[in-house]
C-alpha cells in the first residue's frame, strides 16, 4: 500500500494542492520507494495525470524549484492540471540502490509500475483515467523506453531531448565536468557508491547557456543538484536518445525544446519546421509528432527566463488532446 507523507506547510496556495507520496516499486527483485510530489487544482481532481521524469544531476525540484515563476507544478495545477513529479531511484528521496543496478531499462521499467499504480489509485488514494509521460533530457530517454517498450501510456512529451545531440559535448561534460557524488560536499552525506557522480561545483550553467536564464536560478540550480548513476546513461544513448526506439511509441508525442539547447538540440532547433522534419523519421505515424521552441531558452528549459512559454505550449497541447 502507497503511504502518503505528510504535505509540505506551503503546499496549498488557494489554487494548488500539493502532497508527498511514497510508491512502493520493485528493482528486479528488490523492494524501493520511489518519493514524489502530486499536485491537484484546489477545487477538484483531474481524471489526467502528468508524470514528470527529470533530467540527470537533477531531481524533482526541477519541476518546482521554490519559485513559483518557474514551478511546471504550480502553474499547470493552477490551470486545471494534475502533476506527479517523481525522484528517480538513486536520487532526491527516492531509495538509493547499488549504482550498477540502475539503467535506463530498469529506470523505465520503474517508471511503468509508477504509471500502473497512478491508475489504479494507489497514489494517495487517487486513480487516474489517463497518464500523459513527461520527461527532461536524461528523463525524457527514460520516458521513451517507457513509452516504447512498456507502453501504458496515453500521451508523450519531451523536452530537453532530440535525436540530434553534440555527443561530443555531452561526452566532455560525463568525462570532465563531473565527478563522484561522494566527492561533493553536501552530496557526500548521502554515503553514495563511487558510481553516482554529479556535477563540479558551480559549472551548472551548462544546462542554461547560452539561453536566457537569471543567476538566481542558476544559483537555485546549484542548490539543489542531486546525483545520478553512470550506469543510466549507456543504455539510453543507443536506445533513445540515438536509436530508432521512439518509432515504438504509439501514442500523440509532443517534443519542446529551446532553441539555445546546445546539449540535446544542437543541429535542428532553428526553427520548428526543421525540428520537426529532423524528428519525423524516429516517430511512427500514431505519434502525431507535434514540435515547440521557446525562443532564447536553454537545454533547462522549465527554468528559462522565458519559460512561461514553454508552459503554455504545453498546457494547450494537452487541452487539445486531453481536455484537463
């Protein structure tokens, strides 16, 4: 059975409903909790949830990082739209398992139980008609092995994420810009294995540049990175992320982006035609591939100064094929 935890002293604002819920899940044969956050509309209960996946160094304040200008939880629960923003296995609250068990499959596979139980009600008691995946970056790689290998889903986004990275560049910051979680000062207390890493203090702004983005955020970034197992990149880089697995995906697909994304988007972000003509061969024809940029914004794109933007693509899209 879910627990829920107790709801944080801010969580309701007159508009928003937020708690924290433990989610029983199985790693192959072990028991793990994987802790979330759901935030509701305060006058009733949407039938659609979105399930939000975060990026790798990050955990599920991404999602609602204390600023409610820049909180994707905040601001669709305000607009009439159910969100569960999870800590994947290894990082935020979510239990902590040997690194080298944590791939990007068996993340995926954590992610469907998580998709399984939001519909049957046993998150905080709530049962979901539909789920609608969301992912950012290393996220959305979980998202479409999900997606395409599990499947359960009503509905893909992605963000963060196109099959046209710089590997080269995403391959300098795994070998140069990161290093053992255990190494880090705040991280070390966790007591991580050497095979979670995360970033050199203070080179957060990778994930920005050269988008709009405010120091204060970058800060707040810096603030709350978290840690991620080296294991879980391998495997999404030949399945997602540069393979053609997405074509498994049957459901409507909706890929936003910021057209500064130097990481995940680095040869067909000029504009959405591109995009969308660079993307097309990797979806099937039940993706009904629908592409946005948010002009100006970086690989983090939720926390781009312009961001706004971004949330409204996608609260409109989801309005168009979901209702709320």
């Amino acid at each position: 059975m879910t627990v829920p935890a107790a709801t944080a002293t801010t969580a309701d604002t007159g508009t928003v409903r937020c708690s924290t819920v433990s989610v029983p899940v199985m790693l192959t044969l072990l028991p793990q909790t994987v802790r979330g956050q759901l935030c509701l509309p305060a006058d009733h209960t949407p039938r659609t949830v979105q399930l939000l996946v975060h990026g790798g160094t990050y955990n599920r304040t991404y999602w609602d990082i204390g600023d409610e200008r820049y909180s994707y939880q905040r601001d669709m629960a305000a607009a009439g739209f159910a969100t569960f923003a999870i800590d994947c296995l290894g990082s935020g609250q979510s239990s902590q398992p040997l690194s080298t068990l944590l791939t990007g499959t068996t993340q995926a596979a954590v992610v469907s139980q998580v998709v399984t139980k939001l519909r049957s009600g046993a998150v905080s008691g709530t049962t979901f008609d539909k789920v609608i995946l969301v992912g950012h970056s290393m996220g959305s790689g979980i998202v479409v092995v999900t997606a395409a290998t599990f499947h359960g889903v009503d509905g893909v986004i992605l963000t963060g994420m196109t099959h046209s990275m710089d590997l080269l560049r995403l391959t300098g910051i795994f070998v140069d810009g990161v290093r053992p979680a255990i190494l880090d000062p705040r991280l070390s207390q966790r007591g991580s294995d050497p095979g979670y890493v995360t970033t050199m203090p203070g080179t957060r702004g990778v994930f920005h540049d050269p988008g709009d983005v405010t120091q204060a955020i970058v800060n707040a970034d810096e603030a709350v990175k978290d840690q991620v197992p080296a294991t879980v990149v391998p495997d999404l880089i030949s399945l997602a992320f540069a393979g053609p697995l997405s074509a498994g995906i049957n459901v409507p697909v909706l890929i936003a982006n910021g057209t500064d994304d130097t990481l995940f988007c680095a040869f067909a972000c000029a504009g959405e035609s591109e995009l969308r003509t660079a993307e097309a061969p990797y979806f099937s024809p039940a993706a009904q591939l629908t592409v946005h940029l948010t002009p100006h914004a970086g690989h983090s794109v939720a926390l781009s100064e312009h961001a706004a933007q971004h949330r409204t693509a996608i609260r409109n899209w989801m309005s168009e094929r979901f209702g709320s």
